[in-house]
C-alpha cells in the first residue's frame, strides 16, 4: 500500500522539485587550472565551503564554462582522478574523500580486491581478467537479477528469462542451462553456497552493495571453492565519515511491478561506523499468470569499527522472497520462429489461477502445493569480517559466515515437444482409445471438458483458435541448508614480494537436498493462463458417463520422486606468491589442496495404483546412503608486463577442478534406467578445467581498453545425449574445448558524450561421445545454448542534469541440441535508460528494456529428444518490453 501511495504521489514530486532545480544549477566560468586550484574554484564560484586533504599535483584541466548542477561539475573533475566528493547540504560543504575511501569511475587505477593477496594490485597491473562495476553503475541500474547484472560482463553467455532468480550464467565457453556452475558467487569474499546450488536465490542486489568485482578463469581456482571458471564478488557498502542517505523508488508503467530500495550509511563515531539498507517488492511478474508471483524482500545491517590495531566488520542479512519461474511456451515455426496468437511471447505464460492450488498423492500423504508460493527463498546469514596487522611485514585476514538457507521451488514445467497435440489427434491416441474401448457402448463419444466449470468444449478443432492441447508437469523441489564457511589467511609482505598462506573450511548440513519430485501430468489447452483439460465420454443427451483425466490430471505420478539429506565438509590449505621482479614486470603463483568428504541419504517414490486406475507415488523405496572422500590439487600461475606508465600485457595459465555435489547422487539414483545403473551410481568424481589466456590492457586521456585471447578446456564433463518426455536420462561424460578473445572498451569522446562497448566470439565444440553411440557422429559440435559471438554496444550522452543512453545487444546463433539442428536464431535487442537530476538530492530515472519488443529466444527446449521437425515445439523467448520509471532521493 505504502508504495502505491508513493507512485500516486510521484508525479507531484517531480513537479514540486522542478521548481527547485534553478536553484541547483550554478554558473560557472572555469578557467583552466590544476585539479586544487579547480576544487577552489568550484567552491567558489556556487558559494560552498571546501573540505579537503592535501591535493596531488596534477597536469591542468582544461577550461568549463555553462549552468551545471554541482554534482555535475564535481563528476567532470574529478572523473580520471583517485578522489572522490560527498555534499553536506545542512552545511554546504563540500568533503573531498582521499583515495583509500574512492571508487573512481572509467581507469584501471582502481584497486581489486578480488581473485588477488598479498600486495595491493590495480586492474592495471593484474594478471587476472577482471571487470570492475562501479557504485554509480549499481546505483542507477538496480538489477533486475545477479544474471542480468554479469550481461555487463564481458565472457559470460546470461539467460535470464527465467525471472528474478534461478537464471543461467555460462562462462567462457561452456553450455548454457547449467545455473551459476563452475561459478563462485560470492558476497565480501565468501561463497554464497559451497556448491554453486541455486546460489543466486540467495543473493540479491541492492543498494547496500559497493560494487562486484567479476573474475574469469585466472586466480578463481585458487581463492574461492567451486569456481574454477569464475568468481563474482559483491563488496558491501562499509559506513564512512561521509554520511550518506538513499531512497528508491520503482514503478513498472506497462506491467505491475513495484519496488523500494533504501541504504542508509555514516559514522556513530570516530571508529564505529553502520550501513542499513536492502529492498521490498511485490509484482504480478512481467508473465502474468493471475496472482502476485514476486513479493517480498530483503534487510541487511552492517557494523564496521575501525580503530589503529584491527579493523572489524559485523554483517546480518535477512531475506523473504518469492519470485517467479518461467517456463518455456509453445512457439511454432523453426525457420522464423513466430508465437501462437493465444500465446503472446511478450507477456504470455502457462501459469494460471486455473492451477493455482493444486492436490497431490505423494508418500507423505495428500498434500496441496500454491503456485504463489513459486520460488520461496528464507535466509538468515551471519559474517564476521576481521584483519589486523600482526608486525611491520604480518597481516592477518579473517572471514566467517553462519547461515541457515531455505528454499522451496514449486512450478510447471513442459517435457518433450511430442507433448504438445491437435485436441482432434489427442483423443486418438493409443491410451485414449483403450478407454473408450473398455466403455464397450458405441453410442459413447469422447469429449473435452474444463475443470474449471464443468462445459463441455463443443468442438475441439476451434479451441482457442488454435485446437491444441499439451501436458504439464508439476515439478516440486526443496532446499534446506546450515552452512559455515571460513577463510583464513596469513600475508607477509616485504619491499618488493609478498606471501599468503590460506585456509579455506566449508561445512554444508542438507536437512533436505534439492531433488526432482516430478507430482503427476496435467491436461491443458494452450493459451496465456491456460485451463485444465478433462477428456470425458459423453451420452447423446451431451452427459458425462466416464472420465479419463482426474480433475485434468492424465497421471498422478511424474517420471522420479526423490528425497534426500546430507552432509560435506571441505578443508582448504592455499599458498600465493606475489613477487615484483622489476618496476614493470610481475608475477604471482599458487596451489590449493582440497580435501572432501560427501554423505548423502536418497530415497525413491515407488508406485502404486489408485482407485481410478492412475499409477501415484505411494511409498518409498528403501534409503540409499553412500560417503566418499576427494581430495584434489588446483595451480595457477600469472605474469603481468607494464611496458609503459598506461599498457600492459598479461599472461596466465590455470588448471583448476570442481568437486562433485551431493544431490549427483539422488538425481543418478532416479533417473538411472536399470537396477545395473543403480548398482554402479556414486558422485561422479572432479570435474577439471584448464585455462590459458594473454590479454592486452591500454589507457590514455580518453579511452581505456581491455581484451584477452583465451582457451578453455572441461574434463570429464557430465553430459546428457537424450532426454524424452518419459525416457530416462542417457548420461555420458565428455569434454569441451573452447578458444576465444573477448574485449571491454571504452571512449569518452568529450565530457558529455562516451561509448562503452564489451563483446566476446568463441568456438566452443564438445568431444568424447564413445564411438560406440550413434551420437558419436556430433562430437565437434557447437556447444549447446552458446552463442559463438555476443557484442554489447551503449553509447552515453551526459550533459548538465541528463544522462541518456541506448544499448545495443547482439546474441549470435546457437543450438538447442547436440546434433546441431534446432538452430536458435540471432537476434539483437535495444534497451534506452534515461536520467534526470531534478537538483542535488532528487534524480529520476527512466528506462525501456527490449524497446523493440523483439520476439527471439534464449533457450530451445533441452527436455527434448534430438529429432526437432515438430511444427509446434518448447522454447523460452526473452521477455518483451518492459517499461520503468524510477525516482531516487539522496539526503
């Protein structure tokens, strides 16, 4: 109610602070004159006091002159500088930070903490592929998801047409579908989840963050668990002697979407210091399935005491949230790939009110699931962050967080594209037709009736203009965790080297892993909120005398119902050396030993018959357990040459692992085709990764570039060949050679107009399928879901209070199968932001994604066998145009 009211009220607002933006705009006559003498001027000149240290000597800055807000006019100056500003209104102060507390925006000055120890290191002088997004890039795009956010990622492919959460993010080079794996996603330098498993439901952005610090390949291996391709880093927001106050407020104008964002940060001493913020949203999501599908949000509370001796940081986070899963539609046409009128591909779902709540036999019992429910994500987290220096050359790092994660996962899902029939052809298959047999009466007819009203559907031909039906499949999954995580490191440091030694300790206590529990097969028609489907036969008078379906149910029972609890422990021993050889060259080197333990418990649904004839899950087979041991060795090494004051060339070569997981257990016991299978079933063992790459780094006055030419090989990689509506799973093992480059560039052609560009091209082919499967004849493939060429282009306008700028994406052709013959097209999208500084406090932002309202598609349908010639077929195209008006107030 509360935000409605704030939208209600937001056209008032900005009319009112219009009125006062003359008084934020000052006239300046700026001669040209070093950065100190320009901080003079600037103070000056809008009649502000000036707070500042002692500024460094700096080449002059060339002359300004015009009506500029202060901010404005403080962002041009010091824009390639190592300061940075904040506005005491009460006081008209301006306060210039020093470095140790600025983020500067466009350079490779700007310190990393990420995927580095030991001495501090620029991304300049790294050796590592890093991307920096700033506090400004955060604060006026709040992501819609951690996936959309890492689309300003150079190497990574992001399908996040799913929703808020539970997004896919493949980097350099490997298959799309795999969620956030072989990626650590991590929040102030620990894992979210040891395992990689569903860890972006349990990290969301707000204002609260910093800044993220995105990793590929190079020291990833080393620093985090279970990222060898990658790791993200979400720095938190630490409190500063500058206060600081911000509220947010966002409001979909073409779809019912609302959100409020707030972070509030300052000091309550000289040594203690807080930050308070998070985010409350409630939509009916951009699909629409007829109830509110995204609502809740989340609160975080961080305390900082920074004194002489130590430095200490104490982190509560509290989420409660829903969010949508959307599963693919029925799209028709692989040469053009068009939308079924009665399913829109902009705003089209196959969710409905219809099937909102729903009953299920499962061996608990008779339970009811809430499509509202959908995704339900509760955590608490705990993190303790502390470092201190031991002497002059001994520093010691340590970070712990405690947190209890639940989740719960609730939706429909499609299974093969044979699913999807002509009513008319439905009603002829072979296990309706043995229905209509045993009836044994001729004047019997077979008819279509809804569940909803009980009408009968007078001729299924015209059904919704398109006389289709298909199945879907309840799908249900649980996730209960207690997990600490503890990094430890030691560092000496002389003149010109430094070593680390480091300890990593992950403990995971699964009270429920996130199995598959497949609850039945539902008849529906096809259509944006479809109905549930009875198939009945009929008398002469037009009266139900049998059914088929169960209230639309064709079966109680889906293709595996697992359950399952575990336990791991993981033990990390790490050492980093980092040695300056020279003034320009430097190298760093380490290798982590990793030593698992896996215990798992799995037990499967068995079938039974109920009173209608319909198999349901009745009880469970006996339990399985299993314990393993894995131990495993990572090593990375990197060089970095600065050839002059603003180049410099990288090199760097990794060979890192991922740990098997406990829930490859239960899904193997499942989905196995035999009692052989189950006999052989364990957690597979560590999947390797090897990477290579040279890279280039350049700056000067007004441009920056980044770019690097890499390889990337996963060995043995778990791969499924088929996958059909009821067959089981044919896993193999594989590998994958990518070879590739990718580049971040940016140009700023003068203070009011700059280009940001990022893009990457690979080759990336899949090898190993035993020449003893006929799908051997696909090894050299394209990998599945990846696009061989992605390019992100966005030129930016700034000018006074106005910023505006228009990005172009482009998505090469990828495939949805391994034979490489359901070609997904390229597309390309424009998304257009807008922002308007109404004065010093009040800014308002507006912004269209897919402005275009492209019709195209991330993903085909991967439950899918490898025939694809079907004329109607699964697929989850992007989301249409999304429009969004923003207001945020600093004070």
């Amino acid at each position: 109610m509360l935000l409605r009211l704030l939208t209600i009220a937001l056209p008032w607002l900005i009319l009112f602070s219009s009125c006062t933006y003359a008084q934020s705009e000052h006239s300046f006559a700026l001669p040209e004159a070093t950065l100190q003498q320009r901080l003079l001027d600037i103070a000056a000149q809008s009649n502000w006091q000036l707070n500042a240290a002692a500024i460094e000597q700096s080449p002059p800055l060339a002359a300004l002159n015009g009506r500029y807000s202060l901010e404005h006019v403080l962002n041009l100056s010091l824009r390639d500088t190592h300061y940075d500003y904040a506005l005491d209104v009460s006081e008209r102060r301006i306060v210039i930070t020093a470095a140790s507390e600025a983020t500067p925006e466009g350079d490779f000055e700007r310190i990393i903490v990420t995927g580095v120890s030991g001495q501090r290191r620029n991304i300049l002088n790294s050796s590592i592929a890093i991307t920096q997004l700033s506090n400004l890039e955060l604060r006026q795009h709040t992501p819609y998801s951690s996936a959309e956010v890492l689309k300003n990622v150079t190497g990574f492919w992001v399908e996040d047409s799913g929703g808020e959460t539970n997004n896919n993010v493949s980097p350099r080079g490997l298959r799309g579908g795999e969620g956030f794996r072989f990626i650590s996603l991590m929040e102030d330098g620990l894992p979210m989840t040891y395992d990689g498993i569903w860890s972006d439901f349990f990290l969301r952005p707000d204002l609260t963050h910093q800044r993220i610090e995105a990793v590929r390949g190079g020291s990833s291996g080393i620093f985090t668990l279970n990222g060898p391709a990658a790791m993200v880093n979400y720095i938190g927001r630490r409190g500063s002697h500058t206060p600081l106050q911000l509220l947010k407020l966002s409001q979909g104008l073409n779809y019912d979407y609302s959100r409020l964002d707030g972070v509030a940060s300052g000091p309550i001493n000289e040594r203690l210091f807080y930050t308070v913020g998070g985010f409350y949203r409630f939509s009916d999501g951009i699909r629409e399935p007829g109830f509110i599908s995204d609502l809740g949000g989340q609160l975080s509370a961080r305390l900082s005491l920074r004194t002489d001796a130590f430095e200490l940081d104490v982190i509560y986070k509290h989420l409660q949230d829903n969010t949508s899963f959307y599963a693919p539609l029925v799209m028709q046409n692989h040469q053009g790939i068009e939308a079924l009128s009665s399913l829109p591909h902009d705003y089209g779902t196959l969710l409905s009110k219809d099937m909102q709540l729903l009953n299920f036999y499962t061996p608990e019992g008779t339970t009811t699931h809430d499509l509202e429910d959908a995704q339900q994500t509760r955590m608490n987290s705990y993190t303790v962050l502390f470092n201190a220096p031991l002497s002059t050359h001994l520093a010691i790092d340590n970070r712990t967080r405690y947190a209890k994660l639940n989740n719960s996962l609730y939706t429909l899902m499609n299974l093969g594209n044979q699913t999807i029939n002509s009513a008319e052809q439905r009603l002829t298959l072979a296990d309706v037709s043995q229905f209509k047999e045993n009836a044994a009466d001729d004047t019997l007819s077979l008819a279509y009736q809804r569940v909803s009203d009980g009408s009968l559907i007078a001729d299924p031909s015209t059904l919704n203009n398109n006389g289709l039906v298909t199945a879907t499949f309840p799908l249900y999954s649980r996730y209960q965790q207690t997990q600490l995580i503890n990094h430890l490191s030691l560092s000496y440091q002389d003149t010109d080297w430094a070593v680390t030694l480091g300890h990593l300790y992950a403990h995971s206590d699964y009270g429920a892993l996130p199995l598959d529990q497949w609850l039945g097969e539902l008849l529906t028609d096809v259509q944006h909120q479809p109905q549930r489907l009875d198939i009945v036969l009929i008398d002469d008078h037009n009266q139900v005398v049998d059914t088929f379906t169960d209230s639309g149910f064709l079966s109680h029972a889906g293709p595996v119902y697992l359950i399952g609890h575990g336990e791991s422990q993981s033990h990390s021993l790490y050492t980093n050396i980092d040695w300056r050889i020279t003034e320009q060259l430097r190298l760093d080197a380490a290798i982590r030993h990793e030593h698992l333990t896996l215990d798992s418990t799995s037990a499967q649904g068995q079938r039974s018959q109920a009173y209608n004839g319909q198999l349901f899950y009745s009880h469970y087979a006996p339990s399985t357990s299993l314990r393993q041991h894995f131990s495993d060795n990572a090593i990375s090494v990197g060089v970095n040459y600065q050839a002059a004051e603003h180049m410099a060339v990288f090199a760097r070569y990794a060979d890192a692992f991922e740990m098997p997981r406990l829930i490859n257990f239960g899904n193997a016991l499942g989905w196995a085709g035999s009692a052989h299978q189950r006999g052989e079933i364990d957690y597979g063992e560590p999947i390797r990764l090897t990477l290579s790459e040279v890279g280039l780094r350049y700056q000067s006055a007004h441009s920056h570039f980044s770019g690097a030419l890499f390889t990337t090989h996963f060995d043995p990689l778990p791969f499924t060949v088929y996958r059909g509506a009821t067959s089981p799973q044919h896993a193999i093992l594989i590998n994958t050679q990518t070879t590739g480059v990718e580049f971040e560039y940016e140009y700023r052609y003068n203070a009011s107009w700059q280009l940001k560009a990022i893009g990457v091209w690979q080759d990336a082919g899949f090898y190993g399928i035993p020449a003893s499967l006929p799908q051997s004849q696909f090894n050299g493939n394209q990998i599945t879901r990846t696009p061989e060429l992605q390019l992100r282009l966005t030129p930016q306008y700034n000018q006074g209070p106005i910023t505006a700028a228009l990005t172009f994406s482009y998505i090469g052709e990828r495939y949805s199968d391994v034979a490489n013959r359901f070609a997904l097209p390229a597309y390309h999208t424009w998304d257009l932001f807008s922002e308007v500084a109404l004065n010093e406090h009040l800014k308002v932002q507006f912004e269209i994604k897919n402005l275009t309202n492209t019709l195209d598609l991330t993903e085909g349908n991967p439950r899918d066998d490898l025939s694809h010639h079907e004329a109607l077929f699964y697929a989850r195209p992007i989301f249409g145009r999304t429009i969004t008006l923003s207001m945020s107030y600093e004070f």
